[in-house]
C-alpha cells in the first residue's frame, strides 16, 4: 500500500515510525512532515489543509490511504472531501467526517452532544457579544475558579481558568467584543470548575464498533509542579495508575459507549479516533472536552505500547470491520518528555542547530518541531522533540528519558524535570 500521514508533529513521526513497521505499507509519504519523518518517509511540502495539493498528491503516487495527524484538516471537512470527489473516493480516510469533527471544531457542540447522551461533564451556558451581561450574571452565580472556552478550534489556547470574579469578567469581555481568540471566541462556554486529576482516553472507531486504546496522563503547562501557562504539553505517561479496571468500566458505560451510540443515532461518519479528555472526580469519571484525533505527545506513549499492525488495524476501521481487532498491548509503562524551545509557550527562536539525538539508546525519539537545513537538524517550533522510553516501572522509564536528554543539544533546550510527579 501506498500510504500519506497528514501533519507535521511528535504524533504524526510516531505514526509514521508505527506504519513504516508495516509488511503492508510500500510507500509512506508525509505532508509536510519533519526532520524525523524524512529518515523514514517522503516529506512532502504542502498545507494539511491544501485539499487540491493533497488530491494531485494522492493521484500522482497511488495513495490508497490517509491518515490524518491534526484537527485542523478534520475540521475542515477532508474526510468529505475525500468522499464526495470521484477520483478519490476509493482512497481510505482515518478520521471523521466534518459533522464528526464538529465535537472538537465547537465546545457548544460538545456540550449539547453530552447532554443530549447523558454523559457526565461539568455545568455550563454558552454565551456570544450581544449576551455579554447575561454571561457576566452567570460567572456571578458560580463558584471561583472560573472557566472561560472559545468556541472554536484557538490551537490548544482557548481555554482560560481564572481565581477573580472581575478578571474573569474582563476575559469574557475581551474573548466577545475585542475577539481575543479571532472567529473561535465568537461564542464563548462557561462552565463549572471540576477539582480532580486528569487523565486521556483514546477510542478508535470504525461508526459502529471501537476498541479502547491504552489510557495516557499528559502535563499540560510549562513549569515543574503544573505552575505557569498552558501548552501543546510537556509530557505523558501511560497507562495511567488510577485508572483501574473498576474505574476503567465505569469511563467505558458512562462515556464510550453512549458517545458511540450517540454518533450512530444521529448518522454520523466516524472512522477514526475519539480523543476523550476525562477529570476523575472523586471516584467518578466526567468529561472536559471531546478531541477528534489522537493526542500530543500522548501518542507518542500510546502507539509505541500497540503491538498490532497499525495499517492492518486502520484497514478494518476503513472497512467497518474492527470488531475483528484484538489489541495487542505491550504490558510496560511508557513515559515521554517534550523538549522545548527556549521562551515557549510564548515567543521563542527557531532555527537552533539541534545535535546528539542520533546517539540515544534505549529510547525512542520522535520529532515534533524540526526540519532539514543543509543535511543539519534544526529547530522549527515551541515544542522540538519527544523522548519516549519503556519500562515495567514509569519511574524507571522516564530515568531512561532523562539520561537519554542529557546527549541531545540545542540553544536554550528546556524541559519538565517533574513528568509523572503527581502519579
């Protein structure tokens, strides 16, 4: 099979060093790619969401599937794209339909999907600049912290959780009226403030049967001890300690399969993965939000743990045929650690000469922010690369990663020392 990965990340090098294992993938393209994927594919420049390049794309190598890293494509219909052009229909697409991305492209969506399903989340109204008050009275009526979501798809910065009543009235006022977040804050979500621990659950769909992917903790800000801003994230580990088979159970009867069978009740294509965002609360399970992909650097613990044929596994999901997939787990624990640019999440350099990853040993190395310059890797994004390590122990596994760090070099490298602390 002739095979095109979408993207240019941790997650899709990931997915492409998993396809390339493949006796069934002949030809692996990736579009843009990065400095990692170009050792195991062909780099291919062009926008994800250039759907004419990657249609001349798929005609002129014989592509007979893709796969689709981001949220962005998704969001913007590919998989419909795909569908509904003649010449591209025979081509195998993994990931949902525009109406299925609409659970990640609209947190309003999201919230009403819930609701409508009965799936436990966090209380909330939705509120746009001509109800600016009403949103203002809201916040009043709710206990402080309060949570402010952009609408729309705002890169993973959408989300602001505020202390101060007043601060987070300004917020709301900025997010409306001076449209902080552009067209994604055009309408706004308040919700209540959940108190618990974090944890990712990955589903991958075929629109009528799933299976349940190893669970992952990512850690979302900057600073040792999840002080400072959000980002993309720092790190993860998986599976994650707490989510035993009691609880496991109660996430797959109270969120999974209500979500499926509210995708099958309202005739939604779905072939691909559900990227559940869950806070443990007590010892109940209640969702944050909906993704339409597979996380990052999450997956970067999840695939490597998959010991399938991950294009035997994407065919039966083309084929709605997944409930012939057994999966295939390796029992140890993995644990990643993002290596960042100096500055992120705000503004940072790129173009830094990166250097001593190709001497790592005992660990896997996937690029997310890089590209070839002259036959030299160098830097081209706040978050550069994940270093991901196994073991029976997640302690053990990130000792591993950080040894392994301790070779790889560029100008104002910075990392969490802390992945896993609160495990």
């Amino acid at each position: 099979m002739h095979i095109l990965i979408l993207g240019a990340g941790g997650r899709e090098h990931t997915f492409a060093y998993k396809i390339a294992q493949s006796p069934k993938c002949e030809k692996l393209f990736v579009a843009p790619g990065n400095a990692g994927t170009a050792g195991i594919a062909t780099n291919v420049d062009i926008s994800v969401t250039d759907f004419e390049a990657i249609k001349k794309l798929v005609l002129d190598k014989n592509i007979d599937m893709v796969v689709v890293g981001p949220e962005d494509p998704l969001v913007h219909g590919v998989y419909d794209f795909f569908k509904n052009d003649k010449e591209l229909g025979h081509v195998a697409v993994i990931g949902p339909s525009k109406r299925g991305a609409l659970l990640e492209g609209s947190k309003e969506r999201a919230k009403e999907f819930m609701a409508m399903y009965n799936i436990p989340t966090a209380a909330y109204e939705s509120f746009k600049a001509e109800s600016l008050d009403a949103g203002k009275a809201f916040l009043e009526e709710l206990k402080p912290p309060y949570v402010l979501k952009a609408d729309g798809l705002a890169a993973g910065k959408g989300v602001v959780i505020l202390n101060d009543l007043d601060e987070a009235k300004a917020e709301l006022t900025d997010m409306l009226t001076n449209k902080k977040f552009g067209a994604a804050s055009e309408t706004v979500v308040i919700e209540e403030f959940l108190d618990g621990i974090e944890l990712s659950v990955f589903v991958l769909t075929d629109g009528k049967n799933y299976i349940t992917l190893p669970t992952a903790k990512d850690y979302k800000r900057i600073g040792e001890g999840d002080k400072g801003l959000n980002t993309g994230g720092m790190g993860a580990v998986s599976p994650v300690p707490f989510a035993n088979a009691a609880f496991m159970e109660k996430i797959e009867n109270r969120i999974v399969k209500p979500t499926i069978e509210g995708l099958k009740a309202e005739e939604i294509e779905y072939k691909g993965f559900i990227f559940i965002g869950l806070i443990k609360v007590g010892d109940d399970p209640k969702v944050i939000e909906y993704n339409v992909r597979m996380g990052d650097p999450e997956t970067e613990v999840v695939l490597p743990r998959i010991k399938n044929d991950l294009v035997d596994v994407f065919e039966k999901v083309a084929a709605q045929k997944l409930d012939e997939v057994e999966l295939d787990l390796d029992p140890r624990s993995a644990a990643t650690v993002m290596l960042v640019s100096g500055g992120y999440p705000e503004a940072y350099e790129k173009g830094k000469v990166l250097t001593g990853s190709e001497t790592v040993t005992d660990s896997l190395v996937f690029h997310a922010g890089t590209h070839l310059k002259d036959e030299e890797v160098v830097t081209s994004g706040g978050r550069v690369m994940a270093v991901t390590s196994l073991h029976e122990d997640f302690k053990e596994a990130l000792k591993t990663s950080y040894k392994n760090i301790e070779k790889i070099k560029f100008d104002k490298m910075n990392y969490r020392k802390d992945i896993g602390f609160d495990l």
